[in-house]
C-alpha cells in the first residue's frame, strides 16, 4: 500500500473497530460489517511450521497475525500483543516470518517463527519502515523507509537486520519492493514520474526501468512475482476502485482481473477504503487477495485469468494483507 497511509493505520482501525464511519485512506479497514459465516476453527496441525496463508486481521480487536491452510480452514493467530502487528511475510524457507509493528512506538520491522515465537526486531530508527520482501535466498530483505528527510526509499538489509542500504537514493517516493523468483531483479513502486508506477531494478539498485506508464495509480497495495517469474501482479486505480491486474514481467500485456473490487484511496480523499493486496499461490495457479465485494475486507483467491473467486475468511473482522506459501 502507499506509505501516505501508514501513519495513520492504528489510529484508522481503532476508529473502526469502535464502529465509526469516520472515512479513512487506503490504510483502513471498513467499519460497516456484514453478518457471516461462522470462522471455521479447529486444532492446530503440524501444516502450520511452515506453510499457509499468512493475513492480518482485526477479527479479536486488535490487528494481530493469523495463519490459514490454502481453504480458508484452521486460522490460527499468532500474535498477542496490545500493539498492532501487521502485514506479515514468510521467509523463502518458512522458518521465519517477517512483520511490521509499532509496539514500540513507530512502525519497525519485525521477525518471529511461524509459531509466533522468538520475536526479534530488526530495525532501530526514529522513522517509519513498511513492506518487507524476502530475497529467494532468505539471506536479505528489501523494505521501504523515510527515513531519509520522510523521503521513502528502498533500502537492503540483512536477514538479522543488519548491513541496512539504501537502493534507490530518488527524491520521488520509492516503496513496496519485490524481488523476482531468481533474485537478480527488484520490481517496485515509485512517484518520481507524477503517478504511481510500477518499475523494475537490479538488485544493486542500477538500470531502473518503468513497466507501467499509464494516467492512473498502479501502485495501489502490494506487487508480486509469478513464482515462475513470468508475471507480476499488482493493484490499480481504476474508476474509482482498488482493482487486481497482472502483466507481464517486461510490463506488456496489461488486463484488468477485477471489476469493483474494493474502494480505492484517493489523496485528501475522506472516503474509506480497505487494505488492498495482492499475491500469488506457490503453483502458479492462483491469486490470493483482498475485497470487499461481500460487504467487509476478506482475502479471496481466484485463478490468474480472474475466474472461480472464493472467499477464504468469512469474518466480519476485517482481514487483509494475506501471505501465501
């Protein structure tokens, strides 16, 4: 999602969950709820070590950590703490789990293990960092920052949070990296052309290339590699919406998958809207996602053509930001 809403995500869901209409930016749940199916509960299974659907949710007041099987059974939370804890990734090898947090203050980034364990923070600044991505190798993760004058960059650091760079060094904000399955190219957002576009880099930070050049935001949410690094998916502004859309990895053949997914944020906009993302199955054969086609903010999974959508969380809490490995 855009770093202009970010500072604002705490305060955005507490007013949710108090049940206000006050709007929100891209960083805030829906506060109107639809009635639901009972969550599908059940014991934890050995599957949860290293694998599943990881998604933020607000379903027990507070946004927290949960884990899923590919169905949408067994959501498990995995974190319990008075702060919000939010957008959580898995490491390549599903030993860690990364995650953003302001539990001490500002929004840092974090990693546990998959069981919510051994929590270790791994940045120490004043400023904010968001969108943590995992290298293929596990060794390195890419994040965004303003850390520099409130200028969002893309930084490196080590998997301990060591060895932190900076990698775009642009006055044009930079942000919501992602690294390609061979690990030789970072697709990301930028503003230094005016509009939100996706664009691609080395992973030393030369030879930054625009994929999409269109008079729109294509920096909504979150953007992700196929795993057979064919593909990108991402979410644009488009109508007035959050809307899924995949391309190829050389940015050509753009399609619109989604038609009303889910509001998007609009600069000074008062207007609410949910925490859009999107990502892709570990086969290839499917995107996971968030909507609120059904009434509140769930994560959805549809095929890459934008066919069989199916709703895995069915809570009226809202749940967003999913993971899937």
């Amino acid at each position: 999602m855009s770093p202009r809403a970010i500072v604002a995500i705490a305060a955005l869901a507490v007013a949710a969950l108090a049940g206000t209409t006050t709007g929100a930016g891209e960083g805030s749940p829906l506060a109107t709820r639809r009635p639901h199916a009972p969550a599908r509960q059940s014991t934890v299974t050995a599957a949860y070590a290293t694998s599943g659907i990881l998604f933020t949710s607000l379903r027990d007041g507070n946004a927290e950590i949960y884990v899923m099987h590919s169905d949408g059974s067994n959501p498990r939370r995995l974190t319990h703490h008075r702060a919000h804890d939010d957008f959580p990734l898995w490491a390549p090898d599903g030993t860690r789990i990364s995650f953003l947090s302001d539990r001490d203050g500002n929004w840092e980034l974090y990693s546990m293990r998959p069981d919510g364990t051994q929590v270790r923070r791994l940045t120490h600044t004043d400023a904010d960092e968001h969108s943590p991505a995992w290298s293929p190798d596990g060794a390195t993760i890419a994040f965004s920052t303003d850390r520099d004058d409130g200028d969002w960059e893309v930084y490196l650091m080590d998997a301990d949070g060591g060895h932190q760079r900076n990698l775009t060094r642009h006055p044009g904000w930079d942000y919501s990296p992602n690294w390609s399955p061979d690990g030789r190219r970072i697709a990301f957002v930028s503003e230094r052309d005016v509009n939100a576009e996706i664009y691609v880099m080395d992973v030393d930070g030369g030879n930054p290339t625009r994929l999409t050049n269109n008079d729109r935001y294509d920096g909504l949410g979150s953007n992700a590699w196929s795993p057979d690094g064919k593909r990108l998916v991402y979410l644009a502004r488009i109508d007035g919406h959050a809307e899924v859309c995949v391309m190829n990895a050389d940015g050509s053949d753009q399609q619109q998958l989604t038609h009303g997914n889910a509001p998007a944020w609009m600069p000074g906009s008062e207007a609410p809207a949910v925490n859009v993302s999107a990502g892709w199955s570990p086969d290839n054969e499917s995107i996971v996602f968030v909507s609120d086609r059904e009434g509140d903010s769930d994560v959805f999974v549809m095929r890459p053509d934008g066919s069989h959508v199916r709703n895995l969380t069915f809570h009226p809490g809202a749940d967003y930001a999913p993971a899937w490995r």
